[in-house]
C-alpha cells in the first residue's frame, strides 16, 4: 500500500484530517454514510475486525511500519500519509499522542428489529449529550455485558471522535443503533419482550437491589440525560424506575457510573 510523506498540508487527499468537526464528517461529500475518525492502532484494529472500510490512514513518521501492520494486505490500497509531529498538529489541530489516527467510512447502522431478535441485555441511551459519557456507557457495555444499545434521536453521536476515543473502540465492537419517538420504540421493545427498567430518581422508584431479585428474561436499561433526566415520555414507556441506593446525602451519580454500576448488578 502506498507511504506517501506529507510535503503539502494542502493536499485534496488530506481533507479528511484539516481541522473537521464530528458533523462535518458525518457529511463528507463522496461517501455513502460520512466518515469518523479511529485514533490509535487499537481502535483502528477493532475497526477493521468490525467490517469497517478505512479511506485513509495519518501517522507519525515512526508508526507508519505499525500502521502497515494493522492494515494488512488485504487493504494495499489505503494511503498511509506520514508526516513529523509539528506538521501533523498543524493539519488536525491537535497532537497525536496515539501515533496514528484512521479516516473510517461510516457503517450502515443495523436494523433495530434484527438487532434485537437476539439480545437480552440491552441499553437505551436518551438524549445523553457529552460524548464522554457515550463512550464511557460503551465501553461499560462492552466490558461487563450489553447485547445491544439504542439511542434517541437527540442523544450525542457514538461515532464522534471523543466518544470513539473514550470508549477504547468498543463504539464499533457493542452493536447499537438510533429509534425514534417513544410510541414507536415502546411498541419495539414490546414487540420483543423486553422488560424496560428506567434509571431515575422519582417517588416510586424501587432500591436496585430489590429490583435484582426479579429474574426477568429480557431486560433494557433506560438511561437519561445528563442534569435533566429520563423525559416524562421515556419514564410513561417505562415497566419498573429504579435507583441505585446512595449515602451521604448524595442523590445520584454521573450517568456513566450509574450505567456501570446498574449493568454489573443486573448482569450477576
């Protein structure tokens, strides 16, 4: 596959890297689905292992061989374009600490029926914004055990570059894909016998560890925005609202550690 060192940052091939934001990839005239970004040879890994087609690859000038590596001959027609430190800062306007960093083409997402015909552990994202938190519910998900994640039109890409990056790729190993209004993913859930459980903080909301006591076959875990919670919709579409017992007059926890907690209690 072609080495191809960077002597112009204003080389067309290079586009992909110049300083664009998560949305404009998304809407990278020429592809099918828009691109993301894969930071490090381990997530790039993980991509290929997914399925996922790169367009491009970026490296520091002594990663170049690695990149090669995790490519392997069945991609020999990929560009690796390498270039020093200083000058790759310049094109992406950040530091590539990880060595190297992928222009992925974006997947086709699963159909959430097919996705589901199979799972029973799921988790429902709603309007989650800060794509750290994403990425850290992924990586939970992929670490302690989700078949599945669904999430809400309004809740913050996990495609983008942070969520990727804090997730250690497993973005692209957890299946997940987008629903839409509560009618119709209550009807899907429904459909396939999942019992939903909401995260929140309300008057009726049972101790988590009453609610592990009930052995239910299949099981989605509703979690809310940050600050604002489950909307009054997700909480109607809801079977059961649980919360996890807190001290110290503490009420709740960052979403993402409410995920980790609640998945590893409802997995045992």
């Amino acid at each position: 596959m072609p080495v191809i060192t960077i002597t112009d940052l204003s080389d067309p091939r290079l586009v992909d890297y110049a300083h664009l934001t998560d949305v404009a990839l998304k809407k990278a005239r020429g592809t099918e689905h828009g691109l993301y970004i894969a930071e490090s040879a381990l997530v790039l890994e993980r991509a290929l292992r997914a399925g996922h087609r790169p367009r491009s690859v970026l490296a520091l000038g002594g990663t170049a061989e690695e990149a090669l590596r995790v490519l392997g001959p069945d991609a020999a027609d990929i560009p690796v374009f390498v270039g020093p430190g200083e000058l790759l800062a310049e094109l992406t306007g950040y530091i590539l600490h990880r060595g190297l960093i992928a222009s992925m083409h974006r997947p086709e997402l699963p159909d959430a029926d097919a996705l589901l015909s199979t799972a029973t552990r799921i988790v429902i994202l709603e309007n989650v914004a800060d794509p750290t938190n994403v990425g850290a519910i992924f990586r939970s998900a992929g670490a302690i055990g989700a078949d599945a994640i669904l999430v809400t039109p309004r809740c913050s890409d996990p495609f983008y570059r942070r969520a990727i990056r804090v997730s250690m790729g497993t973005v692209l190993q957890v299946p997940w894909t987008r629903v839409g209004d509560w009618t119709s993913t209550r009807a899907l859930l429904t459909r396939h016998g999942f019992h939903v459980a909401a995260l929140a903080l309300s008057a009726d909301a049972v101790s988590l560890r009453d609610f592990t006591a009930h052995d239910h076959e299949k099981l989605a875990l509703l979690l809310g925005a940050e600050g604002e919670g489950l909307t009054p919709e997700a909480l109607e579409a809801s079977d059961s609202v649980v919360q996890i017992p807190m001290k110290h007059g503490i009420d709740s926890l960052n979403v993402a550690a409410a995920s980790a907690v609640a998945m590893w209690a409802l997995s045992s």
